[in-house]
C-alpha cells in the first residue's frame, strides 16, 4: 500500500512538473509570436510610412516639373510677343499729342514726328481691339509706321470690369514695359477677359515684373481709376466715343471707318498724308 501510494505521488508530481514546462513552453512560444507580429507590424509600418514619402516625393516634384514648364511656355510667349511687335517708344512721357488730351503718359509705336498720329481708343478686353492689334496692326507697322510716316498712340477705354483692371495694372507699369504687357494682354485675352477669376490676369501682370503686393495695390488707387474714367468721359465729350476700337487721324481729324478692311484703313491714312504735305 505504501509503496502503490508512493508509485502514485511521484505519477501525481511527474504530470504536474510535466503541465508546468508545458505551460512555461507555451507562454514562451507566445511571447515570442507577440514579438513577431510586433515586429511584422511595425515592418509595415515603416513600409507605409517610406511609400507615403515616395509618393509625397513624387507629387512634389510632378508639381514643380508643371509649374515649370508653365512658366517657361509663359516666358516664351511674352518674348515672342514682344519681339513679333514694334519696339514702343521708351520716352512717352515727352510726348505731345495733337489734341491735348494727356491724361496719362503716352503708350505708343512709330515716330511721333510722323506726318500722321492715329489716336486708337481701345478696351483691353474688346474683341474687336485684339483683332485690330493682331490683324491690321502689323500691316500699318510694315507699310506706314517703320516708314516713319505713321505714329499710332494707344488710349485707354475699358468696357468691362476685367478691361479696367488690365488697364490700372498696365499704368501701374514702368513706361517701357506698358506697351509689351497690353501686347501681351491681347494674345491672352481669351485666358483673362471673360471669367470673373483675377487669376490668370495676376499671372500675365507678374510675368511682367509685377509681385501680388504691387497688383493689390494698383488695384485699390482710386486716384489711377479715376484718370482711367477721364479718358473715357474725354474721348465721350472730343470724338463721341461709344465703342471700341475708335481711330482718329490727325491732322485730318477725321474718325477713321471700317477698322477691319485694310484697303479701307490705307485710303484714310494715305488722305491723312496729303493733307500732312500741304
């Protein structure tokens, strides 16, 4: 009996050390997959973390490679512009037009001692003025103006809030970059003109040299406004200016007709010669 109960206390002790390796074996092989997965965890972690970079990389760099080229096809665009363009005079200032009206510096291209001024009233934002400036305007710079027998001067008259803005920011300009931005203005005018959004016409102005500080505060002088207003209610009282563009040849002083038909356009100028040799 005593060795039956010896036999089963030693069976008893044997299955009870054998439960705890058991248990200390498992909870070690637990630690160990918990330390995996955290391991495992925090790999994709990292994983996550370098592919958010990589795309945050990427984006960056897709961004300014964009903005770039933008900024580039811009910058081409203004210099063809200006150079497919007659060089305006540099020293408006001291030019005197024929009828007085010199509210603002003159903007303009040719010889101002040409027999024949043209006083041009046009709207940055009028159609009908960016035709006349990329359609008739090269011909009268090849046959009459680099002959020095024309000088054309370019006088404000906004028909539109986008018009007036474009107008306040090309006075706000140093006198030797004005004629190159309206020019500018001109072939853009479909990005600008017609949409409430200032955006693109900001862009154009700080191509131009402009910083959004200057633009702000050009657009907010409600003295330069004003002058701008002048214009209009001057060539309203001088010429009975309704619409745009409007030219007045000197010294006929006559309101030239049929701005889109060039043969009607050189019968006028050539009338304005023969009255200038008499």
């Amino acid at each position: 009996m005593s060795i039956k109960l010896t036999c089963l206390y030693k069976t008893r002790l044997f299955s009870l050390r054998l439960q705890a390796k058991n248990y200390l074996v498992t909870r070690k092989y637990s630690q160990i997959q918990t330390h995996d997965q955290k391991v495992r965890t925090l790999k994709m972690n990292l994983k996550k973390f370098a592919l958010g970079i990589a795309l945050l990389i990427f984006t960056c760099f897709a961004v300014y490679t964009v903005n770039t080229a933008h900024s580039r096809a811009e910058k081409a665009q203004t210099e063809n512009a200006t150079e497919t363009t007659a060089t305006p005079q540099t020293e408006e200032a001291t030019i005197k037009t024929p009828d007085g009206i010199e509210i603002f510096p003159v903007i303009g291209l040719g010889d101002p001692k040409a027999p024949v001024y043209l006083v041009e009233y046009a709207s940055l934002s009028c159609t009908h003025c960016a035709e006349f400036h990329q359609s008739i305007l090269p011909r009268l710079k090849e046959d009459y103006i680099d002959q020095g027998k024309v000088f054309i001067e370019f006088r404000d008259y906004p028909t539109s809030k986008s018009g007036l803005d474009a107008t306040m920011l090309t006075r706000c300009m140093d006198e030797k970059r004005q004629y190159k931005f309206m020019d500018l203005l001109f072939q853009t005018q479909d990005m600008w003109a017609f949409t409430e959004d200032q955006t693109p016409l900001f862009q154009n102005a700080k191509l131009a040299g402009m910083n959004q500080e200057a633009i702000d505060k050009c657009l907010a002088d409600d003295v330069l406004k004003q002058q701008v207003l002048d214009t209009i209610k001057r060539g309203q009282q001088r010429y009975s200016v309704s619409s745009t563009p409007t030219v007045i040849a000197y010294p006929t002083n006559e309101k030239m007709k049929g701005l889109t038909n060039y043969k009607t356009i050189q019968k006028q100028i050539d009338r304005a010669l023969k009255a200038a040799e008499k």
